[in-house]
C-alpha cells in the first residue's frame, strides 16, 4: 500500500527485539508507514509480525532500497551493514544507523503519544457526540477510557461540595462484560463521606494524580474495596472544572498489581477535563429535561387538582402524581394537625408499622415542617433524621432514598409530601424544586377541597339543624328528636355511629336515646354506659367534649368489661363526645364514633355541641314534665356527692387491687432471690442477686405507698438515710433519660451533685429518693431545650437543706402557689398533677418542709429541709433464725403455685417438713390426715378464705399455731387478728429472713 501524501515510508532493517519494538511504536505513529521490514533470519520477531500486518519483509539489507522508502533504519548494530546502506542509498533516502536511533526514538514516542492522546480524545468526543441520555454516556466515556488507558475498569465518583458527600457515578471495565454481582455492591455504596473515601480526600488535597500500587496493604483505599471490588493497583485522576476538584477518576488494573506508566497518567489527565465537562453538559442537559417533563407534568396535575372537590379521593391521587411526576415508587402525605403531623395518603408501600402520628420534629416529615424546608435524603439508613420504625419499614419494603418537602398556604406550612424511591438516589435541584412546586399546588387544591366540604357541611348542618329545631317545636318526644338528631350527625361527620344519651339520676348510668350506625352488639336491645365509663361517662364527668383517636387505649376512659368486647367488635374506635347541659345541668351527652385515629377539629366540636343543645332541650322538656325544681336541686347535690365518694372508693379499690396482684409478684421474686443467695458460690451472680432483692424491695416500697395514698397503710418504719447519696443515686437512675436519651435527640443537659457530707436523716429511702426523682424530672421538663440543674446538700442547725436549682423557664406566681397541690398540673393530658403534691407529702410525713422559688424565664429553686436522725426505732427489730429443735412440720395453704412453692423451698432448706395445699378445704384435709405444728394460709383464696381456714383450725387443731401470707397485710384490723388468734401476719412480699423468724417465733412461743 502506498503511504498517504504527507506520511513518511520506513524501511526497517533488522528485525530482533529492538526492531519489533521499533515496528510497534512506528505503526502507532499516525505520519508513517513501514514500506519493508529486511532481516537474514525467517523466524525473527519483527518478520512474524511484519507478515501477520501485511508488510513486505526481505532477507538482504540491500533489498530495502527496492521499495519506496524515505527512511531507512537500521538496527542490527552491525557497523558493516551501515556502511552498505550508507554507500548504496539513493541521494532522497535517509539512512539513521543503531548508534544514532535513541533521539529518532524519543521524537518518534512524543509524536505517538501526542497521536494517542488526540485519538482518544476524538474518540472520547465522538462518544459523547453520539448520545444525550445520562447513563448511557457515562457508562459509555467510562468503558472508553478503560480502553485507551489499556486499564481493566474505569470509575467515576462526583464529590458534592455543599454537602460534603462523595457520589459513585459509574464503573464500567474495559471489554464491556457485565458483573452483576459487582455491579450491586458499587450501587450499594449509596453517598459516601469524603472521610470514607481516603484517596478522593487526598486528590483533592494535592490536585495531582495519586497512584496506589497495591490496593490491599495502602491506606488511601477504604477499608475492604480491594477484595469487593478485586482492586490490584489504582490510578486516582482529579477532574476539575473551573480551578475546582469536582470529582475523580479511578482507572484499576484487576488482575495482577501494575506500575502506571507516565504515558498512562499523562492520557488520563489529557481525558480528564473533558470527562469533567461531558459530565457537567450532559447533566445540565438531563436538568433541562427533567425540568420541562416536571413543569408539563405539573401543569397537567393542577388541571386534575382543581376539579376534584373531595378530600379523601384528591389526598391518595395527590400521593400517586407526585410519585409519577418524580418518577419514584412510593410517596406519601402527612397533614399538621395541632403539633402532630397525621399520615393521611400514601402510594407504593404498606403503611402497617408506620406511626400514624408523629411529633414535630420527629421523622423526616416532621423535620420538614418544622424547619419550613426540603429535605433530601439518598440512603435512609445513614440519615438519623429517619426514625428507626420508619426505616424498618421501608427497608422492608425496598426504599433507600426518600425526599420531602413542606406544603404551604399563603407562607404557612399545613403539611408535608414526600416521595421514596428504591434506588439510592441524589434529588437534583430541579427535582427538589419541582416537587415543592407541586406540593404548593397541592396544598392550595386541599385547601380548596376542604373550604368546598366546609361550606357544604355547614349548608348541611344549617339545614338539618333547622328541620331539627322544627321537629322540636311540634314534639315533646324525645326519642323522635333524638333520632334525627343523630341521624343528621352521622351523615354530616360521615362517621359509623351516633349516640344520644340520657344521664340517669339515680345511678349516674348513661342510657342511650337514640342510635345510629353500628355500635356494636347491645344484648336487651339498650346501650347502657355504667356511671364514668366510657367517652360519654368522662364528658359528663368533666362536663366539657372528650375527644379519643382510640377510645380502646385511652388512659384516661375506662370500659365496663362488656363495653370493652363490644367496641372491640365494633367499626369505631375514635370517639367525640360532648355533655348535654341545660341551665349549667348535665344531663346526658351525645357521642360519635369514626375510624381509628380521626381528630376531630373545633368546627366539628362546635357542630357537635349545637346538635346536642338541640337534644338537650328535647330532653329537658320531656324531663320537666315528671320533676319539679326543688327535687332536681336535691337529685343534683346528692349526686355530686355520690361522684365524689364513688371516685375516692373506686380509687381506694383499684390502688389496693394493683397492690395485692404486685405483692404475688414480688414475693415470688423476693423469695427466690434469697433462695438463690443461699446456694450460690460465684460473687458476681451474688452482686447481680442483690441488686435484684433491692430492687424487689424498693418495688414493695412504692406498692406501699401506694397503699399509704389511699390511706391503707398503718405502720411505717424510719431508717437512717444519707441525703446526699440518695440525691446523688436519684441522678444515677435517671441518668438514661438526661443524658442517653437526651444526647440523642441532641439536647444538652448538665445535672450534678454539690456538697460536703452530711448527718443523716430518719426516713424511707425509697420515698425521700422519689422526691427528688420527681424534682429532677419536673426540672428536666422545664428545660425542653437543655440546660443545668446543680443539687447541693448542706447541713443547717439542726436539719439537713437540700436545694435544686434549675435554668428553666420558671413559673408564673399563679403557678407557684399551685404547685404543690394535687391534680393541678400544667402539662394538660401527659400530666396527673400527682408528682409535686406527693414529694410536698412524703415530706411533711418525715417532719420536713418543701418550698418553691422560681421567676418566669430565670429558673426554679426548690428546697427541701429534714431533720436530722436522732434515735431511730425499727417496727421491729429482727429475731435471730433459730433452727427447729425438732422437725417441726408446717402445712402451707396457697392458691399461687408460684408464692407456695418458694415459700416451701425457703422452709424446706431450713430444716422444716413442709405440707403444700392449694385452697382451705384440700389444708384441712391434709391437717387431718396428717399431724402438723404450724399453719401457714393465704388471705385471699377461692373457696374457702384464710379467715375461714383460721376458724376452722381453731376446732379442729386447737393447739396448732396459725400465721397469714396475704398481700392485704398492711391493711388487717388487729383487733380482728386477735380475735381469731392468728399468730404472726407475712405480708407480700417477703424475705427469706423474715419468713424463717417468723416461723421460728411461733413455734417457739
């Protein structure tokens, strides 16, 4: 082939090693072509080449002059063959002997590297001439860089600046194959921190190129790259753009460890500013059109938006498009409702194990509304700002990245849209504008909805009120305005139920008027609400609505056992109820039931009460016809005086139901513990017993006190406390919630203990450490944003001061003076308004004083002043545990299996016979069959009781001693002790100690 117009002929004389060298490098030099390569030998490297391109090839270095060359070169070394070719050469041929090839050498390389660096580059242009779509040209310049660097693969990683992350862009190898396996653990690394990624961190520190010659033992690589991804060698090429590092480049050998060559860099930078510029061009182009599809796609949904009036169609169709128009899997709307947000639409996932509700702040929708911005997150799990439940969720589903944004109304945020996606995904700016325009357009479509529904319930209610007030000037049935009452109220809320109570006098019961929808079955055909239970009984209690997202799992209702099953089998279970007042007069109240979590807003209370001053009215008609005044006056003072004692009783009972059941538990634990202290050998099993018997002992304690609120309790024995090392346990134990827990919602707070050591004081540590527990937390709680709280401790005189002093955001005087009475409380629904008042008693029952210093927006004081311990007299001073002096054998009568058989076990390893029974009857029995010297009998049993047990003992072994294990022990009348001559009394729970000393002592006696 003849060579082109300005291409140099080349003829090669020599055809070793040297000369194939040569051939190569000259065949990759775009201004030559070899005309005949000439060497004596026929299996010489460069003739074997030569032939399989095609070459002319000769025996004799003369023979060269026979073709077309205007270069000759020779490199066979021999000075005779120069010499030949120097004499024999044609005046236009030049000939360059071994000696003098290294500068042709050199120049000849420059021009092959400058042509290989031009190729490659229009390559590389024509590659990124040929498509616009991203992923397609970045794979495609990746796999052709790999190529013209002769490397395995090719990466691209983009470093975002603002936010500090490193993004892996693609990774193609060189032939193009392939490797799914590989492929998903790149895409898995989702947004790197520059930190995770050491040789990107320090390409951007020096701007050069980094190489890593071997992958595994170098320190710039992460930890575990080199085995993921079968890195040998590296070769780390920063890609700027305007004098700034906006990325790297990484070209892997994966084979084998491998030097970069200078050629090699010098290519990979010569290519790195185009990549740099292809990247920036083609995503300003993809920006483009992701805008234009968004804004058509925008433009479409508010067309839609605008013609749907119904809130619950337009919410889930809302959810729906923005996924669409995002092009995400899933998406989902929470509505502001109070300083909740309610999750009411979503699209692409289950929402079982998504909390319904959620606290500003909290989760990524509520960071949104509370901070008035977008928030883009591309792995969900490295983002605290996800809640955990949240995540499990939608990684059990498949998501990865998640973008939200507030929706707004006139510069007020109402909500928050957001949509998931299942890829880890970086939300462009577009994106992120895009999405908030359509979540603006969405709140004002919402807004709209809801001014539409608004006008036409209140259309609607205006209407049925009036056929109501109509139907009330014709009929004084009560029953007949009733039903249309809550008829009308039913289809106005579109709820599943409506009541209509009337109180009764006499019993304070509830009895339904009229009913409408499904409540549930009702044996007798009449719903009847037992006095305070339920919605309905605390609306009337409270003389004010009730509103419940789940009247099943509020603390604050209580359900008769069979109201309970039948809202279980109900459709309801959020529940408005309002009081039904006449002239300041309660007397009924009129109840709606919905779906689990409906909040009801103030519209519909104020909706609700109007149709139940209808009802009232129609009520207090039909009422007025059977009463005179004077009598409903008397109805009304003895009632309130009923409410009064049931609600002291009723609290008497619950507190001593609850005392009894955890006594069982406790005795179970406290026995078995001191079991376990006897027979183990290991010091730190013994450590961790310990800690549980005090904490069994310090649970009986607060059972006893609870006991004491309600006035059960009659004997209290004092011990010697350290004040200051009760203060600083109180610390202790609440650390978690002031400094764990705080820390990770990251809230500062600052608690510590001052103070030299002080006398003690008489008291019950479990008590005086609750009250500054509860002092502590009042005072963490009026320093929402963090702060400090300094306890210091000083002896004064006789008595030893306790101050705590907090940086919160104080008390009003108002406030101040209330604190410390009961049921007052400034943390609405959350708070019992029992915390202070029952500090300020536990104090005033040790012969000390509580008081309050505080100043709005300074901080609190409060200082707590005991005496001093003087002579400290026990209940009961312990006996020394005397072994039987005979085996002595002891029948134990109790229906707990658990309590019977520690209290068995606790004797039995003391020496005693022990003879178990499960009630009185099966005890006696036993006595009778065979002799015992000591009974021992629960209180409380089915059947028989511990009292008929003891009477019957006293027949039939008159002579035998008879003890109590009750969990009611602390509130047994003496006298009534005495009477049956019942020896000793164990009250729940027990020691091991205590069981045995008793025990002894009657025996002994």
């Amino acid at each position: 082939m003849a060579p082109g117009p300005d291409q140099v002929s080349i003829g090669l004389v020599g055809a070793g090693k040297g000369g194939s060298a040569l051939l190569d490098l000259v065949i990759e030099w775009p201004g030559a072509k070899v005309a005949v390569v000439v060497d004596p030998r026929p299996d010489a490297p460069a003739l074997c080449r030569a032939r399989s391109l095609g070459i002319p090839t000769a025996t004799h270095h003369l023979e060269v002059f026979a073709y077309p060359v205007d270069l000759v070169l020779e490199v066979t070394g021999q000075p005779a063959v120069l010499d030949d070719l120097l004499r024999a050469k044609p005046p236009n041929v030049q000939v360059i002997g071994a000696a003098g090839l290294r500068f042709f050498w050199d120049l000849l390389q420059d021009r092959v590297e400058v042509s290989r660096q031009l190729q490659a580059q229009l390559d590389l242009a024509l590659v990124l001439a040929s498509t616009l779509d991203l992923k397609q040209q970045i794979a495609l310049v990746a796999r052709k860089v790999a190529q013209a660097c002769g490397v395995d693969r090719c990466t691209f990683y983009v470093w975002d600046d603002p936010i500090g992350l490193v993004i892996p862009v693609t990774s193609q190898s060189a032939t193009g194959q392939p490797n799914e396996r590989m492929w998903n653990a790149f895409t898995d690394q989702g947004q790197l921190k520059l930190v995770q990624v050491p040789f990107l961190y320090e390409v951007i520190e020096r701007r050069t190129p980094i190489e890593i010659e071997d992958a595994a033992s170098n320190p710039l690589q992460p930890a575990g790259w080199a085995n993921l991804f079968h890195t040998k060698s590296t070769l780390v090429v920063p890609l700027f753009r305007k004098d700034r590092v906006v990325g790297a480049c990484t070209l892997d050998y994966c084979r084998e460890p491998h030097r970069f060559s200078t050629d090699q860099t010098a290519l990979a930078v010569a290519l790195s500013g185009q990549i740099a510029l292809a990247l920036e061009n083609t995503q300003l182009y993809q920006d483009i059109t992701d805008k234009t599809s968004q804004l058509t796609s925008l433009l479409e949904s508010t067309k839609r938006t605008t013609a749907i009036k119904d809130s619950s169609q337009l919410l889930p169709w809302i959810a729906e498009e923005a996924a669409r128009v995002l092009k995400a899997e899933g998406a989902g709307i929470r509505i502001l409702e109070g300083n909740e947000l309610v999750l009411v639409a979503h699209y692409g996932y289950s929402r079982e194990g998504l909390w319904e509700r959620v606290a500003l702040g909290q989760s990524a929708s509520g960071w949104v509304v509370q901070n008035n911005q977008p928030l883009a997150i591309s792995d969900m799990e490295r983002d605290p700002r996800v809640v955990s439940r949240h995540r499990d969720v939608f990684r059990r589903e498949g998501f990865r990245s998640l973008l939200a944004v507030p929706m707004r109304i006139a510069e007020q945020v109402i909500g928050a849209l957001y949509i998931v996606a299942k890829s880890p995904r970086r939300f462009s700016a577009n994106e992120i504008e895009g999405l908030s325009g359509f979540a603006d357009q969405a709140a004002l479509a919402l807004e709209n909805a809801r001014l539409y529904e608004e006008s036409e319930r209140r259309r609607n209610a205006a209407e049925r009120l009036s056929e109501v007030g109509r139907l009330l000037s014709q009929s004084l049935d009560p029953e007949e305005v009733g039903q249309r009452v809550v008829d009308s109220l039913r289809t106005l809320f579109k709820a599943e139920t409506a009541s209509l109570f009337r109180l009764e006098a006499g019993s304070g019961d509830l009895v339904t008027v009229a009913v409408s929808g499904d409540v549930g079955p009702t044996p007798g055909g009449h719903l009847v609400l037992p006095k305070d239970t339920g919605a309905a009984g605390l609306a009337v209690l409270e003389r004010q609505p009730v509103m419940t997202a789940n009247v099943l799992t509020d603390p604050r209702i209580t359900l008769a056992p069979a109201d309970q099953a039948r809202i279980e089998q109900a459709a309801y279970r959020a529940v408005l109820a309002v009081p039904l007042v006449v002239k300041d007069t309660v007397i009924g109240a009129l109840g709606i039931g919905n779906r689990e979590g409906r909040v009801f807003d103030s519209e519909e209370v104020w909706l609700a009460q109007a149709f139940a001053d209808q009802a009232a009215i129609a009520l207090e008609n039909s009422r007025l016809y059977g009463e005179l005044r004077a009598a409903l006056e008397q109805v009304e003072a003895s009632q309130e005086r009923i409410v009064r004692t049931e609600r002291l009783r009723a609290l008497g009972e619950m507190a001593a139901g609850v005392a009894h059941d955890f006594n069982n538990l406790l005795a179970v634990i406290l026995g078995r513990t001191d079991l376990l202290l006897t027979r183990v050998k290991d010091p730190e099993v013994a450590r961790g017993l310990k800690d549980v018997r005090t904490a069994a002992l310090d649970g009986a304690q607060t059972v006893r006190r609870i006991q004491e609120f309600t006035r059960t309790r009659r004997t209290r024995p004092f011990g010697r406390v350290d004040l200051r090392e009760l203060v600083q346990e109180a610390v202790e134990l609440t650390r978690p919630r002031w400094e764990d827990e705080a820390q990770s919602r990251g809230v500062p707070y600052e608690v510590r203990v001052e103070g030299e050591p002080v006398s003690p004081v008489a008291g019950i540590a479990e008590e005086l450490r609750e009250v500054f527990t509860n002092v502590l937390i009042n005072a963490l709680e009026a320093m929402p944003g963090g702060g400090r709280l300094v306890f210091r401790v000083r002896s004064e005189a006789s008595d030893v001061v306790v101050t705590a002093e907090d940086t919160g955001c104080g008390m009003s005087e108002e406030t101040r003076r209330r604190v410390f009475e009961p049921f007052f409380t400034t943390k609405g629904p959350r708070g019992t308004g029992l915390g202070l008042a029952a500090a300020w008693g536990i104090v005033t029952r040790h012969g000390g004083m509580i008081d309050l210093e505080s100043t709005l927006g300074v901080g609190s004081t409060f200082t707590v002043r005991l005496p001093t311990a003087g002579e400290v007299v026990s209940e009961e001073s312990p006996a020394v545990v005397a072994p039987p002096a005979r085996t002595a054998r002891v029948l134990v009568i109790e229906d707990e299996p658990a309590v019977r058989v520690v209290v068995k076990e606790i004797l039995t390893d003391a020496g005693y016979t022990v003879i178990e029974a499960a009630d009185g009857a099966e005890g006696l029995a036993r006595g009778e069959a065979e002799a015992v010297d000591l009974v021992l009998s629960d209180l409380s049993m089915p059947g028989m009781s511990g009292w008929e047990v003891a009477a019957a003992c006293r027949e039939r072994f008159p002579n035998v001693p008879v003890g109590f294990i009750t969990g009611w022990g602390d509130q047994l009348d003496p006298e009534q002790l005495e009477r049956h001559r019942i020896r000793f009394v164990l009250a729940k729970p027990f020691a091991a100690e205590e069981v045995l000393n008793r025990v002894a002592r009657a025996l002994a006696e």
